[in-house]
C-alpha cells in the first residue's frame, strides 16, 4: 500500500522523528502479546514473566546464551567431582541487588533452598529434585550436593525459575522484583506497560548501552501491526500476526528476524479424563490433525512439524511425524474400536495467544471431520494458568511449551496433563544420571518415541520465532533458547 497524502507523508516523518529521538536517548518500547500476571520467575509458569526479566533484572549461576549454550552467570567458575554428586560454585566478588544489599553465597543457598522446599510454589520444582543439601563453602563459594548425579545440573540452574533472588525482597517480589541483573526494575502499570532502567552501579560484566527500557503489551494483533508500522515501537520479539511479516520485510525501517524457539506447540491432552484416558481415542486425535493446514491456517507458514515433544534443532531430535500421520479414515476406525462410533464430545479450552486461538479453530473443524466435538472457550493467560495448568480442569487445550529441552515434564504424573508411566519415569531417572553424550542422545531417542506411541498429546509443530525490530537495532536474540528478550547486548546503530 502506498501513502501519498501530505498528512501521511507527515506522520510518517513525525515517526522517524520520534524513533530517532529514542535512539539518542539510549530507550526502547518492546512490545509484548502477553502481560506477566505477576514478576516472580521462580513461582509462575508464565513464560510472560522471564520474557521481561530473564538476565535483565534478574541472574542465576549459569545462563543460556543466545546459541542455547550453558555460561557463567553470578558463578564464575564450577568444579565437579569425579562421582558427579559434589558441585562447587565459585561465586562473581562485588555483585550488589538492586537494593544495595551484597550478593553472596547466603543468596544461593536461600534461592535453591526455597526452590526445592516442601511448600514451594516454583513451577519447576522438578529441577532441583537430585539436590540434597545446599550450603556455603565460605563468603563467595556454594557447595551443592546431590542425591544421586544429574548430569542436567548446569542447564537446570540456567532456567529462569532458578534465579538467585534476595530473602528481603520476597514479600513484594511479585510487584516490585530485585536482582542482580544490569536493568532495575522501574514501574508496572497493569494493563499496560513495564519500565526498566540501566543499574546505575553495575558491578560485573558489559555495561549496556540502553539506558531504559519499555515492555508494552498489546496482545491485540491489529493494534501490534499498527505499533509496530508508526514505530511506537521499536521491536516485537513475538510478533503476534506473523501474515504482516513479509509487508515489514518489504520496509527498509525494519528488520524481521526468523528463527527458531523451544516452543513444542502441542494440543495437550488430559489423559486421565474419559475418554481421553484410551489411548486408542488419543491415537484417533492425533491421526485427524493435518499440520500442514494448522501452520499455514494459524501461522502462514512459519513452524516445523513434529511428532514428539522435542525440538528439531536439537542434536537428538527424532523424526516421528510419521506416528501420527494425517489420516482421519483411521481416526474413525480407531474411535470405534474404542467403542465411540458415533465420536464423543469434549472441551477445547485455549489461552490468548493467536496460534493457540487460530489453531483452535482449525483443530476444531479437522476432529468435527471425524466425528469428535468440542467445546471452544477463550481464556485469558490468568484464567488458563487457573483451570487448565492448575486445576486440570480440561480436555484438550492449544499451548506452546517453551521452556528448553523439557522432555522430563512427561515424567511427572501430577503435570497439568497428568500422563502416568512408570517405565517413562525410569527412562528420565536414567537420563538424568548419564553424562555421556553418545548414551544421552540414545536415552532421547527412546523417551521421544515413547511419548509419541502413547500419543501423550497431539503434536502440532515447533514455534517459530518471528520478530520484527527497527532495521537500526541491533544485538537482538535471533533464535529463542529460552523464552527471553535478552536486553543485554542490544544498542542502536550508529
């Protein structure tokens, strides 16, 4: 489309303006299809939460970099012995939490303790199972010990729900959150946006060029196009109607970055519910979903098919799209020897974003095709995170599960899908207590088709990552290796 009246041509030159005036005052609008419902990574499955504040505000031992490799964070350095149980942590000197208080080896040992504690409310509680005692070596070093080996130790401690946070901050973390991290928390003005700003004495580290920072959430996708297209905003790492990508790649203002996530988007399964509970009728779900349609319907193109939970870009990756093939003669076949000739109805309950919203409907009309009926209900994030993730209270629901490599949450029978197999179990157990690489990737292979043959979920295919940014930033995450807007090395162009 071409704007050729003065008033454009006006408006047009007012945003170049206004983008430039950001970009010497060191600032950027970020925006957001998803509003945190609270600012506490370590008690919240929200993946809103650490897209916010992961390694912006807040810093664990290790950290993912952008390539999905494990680094140093506020440990500098690790030693482990040779029976893989002992781990100890050499900590970062000088680091300070945002409220002036001195970081130290008190902090870790108080995070991991209250990660892993009987009454936690970490939502990957999980990770920190294999730990039997966490204590302090002297003022700047943490011996963890283990239960048994773990060789995911240093990938757990990187995950967002691992970070080190401060015992005089918990009582307001959830409004006003304190780390150790280069931005400081500013302000949140609910319904619409987050501050942060530069931590004036940063301690450790590269310094960054961005002197503040605005997340502002637009979850309506004509509102993001029409952010995006007048620059009040500067980058959508997430954009939420990727069909207006290509009219942004045609716009030198603008850069649009493809690239992979950790998203496994899949239509999870309650599997204890009737008759979700026969895996006959899960198979019969899975054969009457054409992807193909699901990706280019609800995501014009951009995603990667898969057939387990597990992404493509991974060493281990397994193929097995072929398990759960698109046939719906076969779903039929399948629902009647389940005793459900004449199919059975059930719900559909999906969170806001579009390809859960858009891949509803599609999915909705490929089960009707084979006799299966559902019950669409829109959800707000709060409300999903309530009566589905919590409360269980669910058939089938749309969500992309974008933590790294998370496998093992099939191996927890009270998971939100609430699949129960001890043999999985055992895979998992094993896995984690193997270091060798070569056995590690056999151990993947067999947990990936294990879960594809029990047909645990439908396996839709592996979100991209579609972002679009001003043409003139630069240092942003391409690729999603956890679910981040990592702020650290971004800085405008010269």
């Amino acid at each position: 489309m071409k704007f050729t009246s003065k008033l454009a041509f006006a408006a047009s030159a007012l945003a170049l303006s206004v983008s430039a005036a950001w970009a010497d005052s060191g600032e950027i609008s970020v925006g957001m299809a998803l509003e945190p419902p609270h600012l506490d990574p370590t008690s919240a499955a929200a993946g809103a939460i650490d897209q916010v504040l992961y390694a912006n505000v807040f810093q664990g031992l290790t950290r993912f970099a952008s390539d999905g490799s494990i680094i140093p964070g506020l440990a500098e350095s690790w030693t482990i012995s040779d029976d893989g149980l002992t781990y100890v942590f050499q900590l970062r000197h000088g680091v300070k939490f945002h409220d002036g208080t001195d970081f130290d080896a008190s902090h870790v040992v108080f995070s991991l303790d209250r990660a892993r504690a009987e009454d936690s409310t970490n939502a990957q509680k999980a990770l920190f199972a294999d730990i039997a005692s966490v204590k302090t070596g002297d003022h700047y070093s943490v011996i963890v010990t283990l239960s048994k080996p773990n060789g995911s130790l240093l990938f757990n401690l990187a995950w967002g729900d691992a970070v080190i946070v401060s015992p005089e901050s918990i009582d307001t973390i959830k409004e006003k959150p304190i780390g150790t991290g280069p931005f400081r928390f500013v302000e949140w003005v609910k319904g619409d946006r987050i501050e942060l700003e530069r931590t004036p004495d940063y301690s450790w580290g590269d310094q960054v060029a961005l002197d503040k920072v605005t997340f502002r959430f637009i979850s309506d996708p004509t509102a993001a196009f029409a952010a995006v297209m007048s620059e009040d905003v500067d980058v959508f790492p997430v954009f939420p109607a990727p069909e207006n990508l290509a009219q942004f790649d045609a716009d030198p203002r603008f850069q649009v970055l493809v690239g992979s996530t950790e998203g496994e988007t899949i239509l999870s399964t309650n599997n204890k519910l009737p008759p979700l509970d026969d895996v006959r009728v899960r198979k019969a779900i899975a054969h009457a979903i054409d992807r193909k349609a699901i990706i280019d319907g609800a995501m014009f193109g951009f995603g990667t098919p898969i057939g387990t939970h597990f992404a493509p870009h991974n060493p281990a990756y397994l193929d097995l799209t072929g398990n759960s093939a698109y046939d719906p003669e076969m779903s039929k076949s399948l629902l009647a020897e389940a005793g459900l000739a004449d199919g059975f109805t059930t719900t559909l309950k999906l969170p806001p974003p579009s390809y859960a919203r858009r891949g509803g409907e599609i999915i909705a009309a490929q089960l009707r095709e084979v006799g299966i009926n559902v019950e669409i209900s829109n959800l707000e994030w709060a409300q999903w995170l309530e009566q589905v993730f919590r409360g269980k209270d669910f058939g089938l629901t749309i969500v992309s599960h974008t933590e790294p490599m998370d496998i093992g949450i099939y191996a927890r029978p009270d998971y939100y899908f609430q699949y129960d197999n001890p043999e999985f179990q055992a895979l998992i157990t094993e896995l984690n207590a193997e270091a060798k690489a070569d056995k590690r990737t056999e151990l993947l292979h067999k947990a990936q088709t294990m879960i594809s043959e029990d047909y645990v979920n439908g396996y839709l295919f592996q979100l991209a990552a579609t972002g679009v940014a001003n043409a003139k930033l630069q240092g942003l995450w391409v690729n999603a290796p956890t679910q981040a807007t990592d702020l650290t090395g971004v800085s405008w162009a010269e």
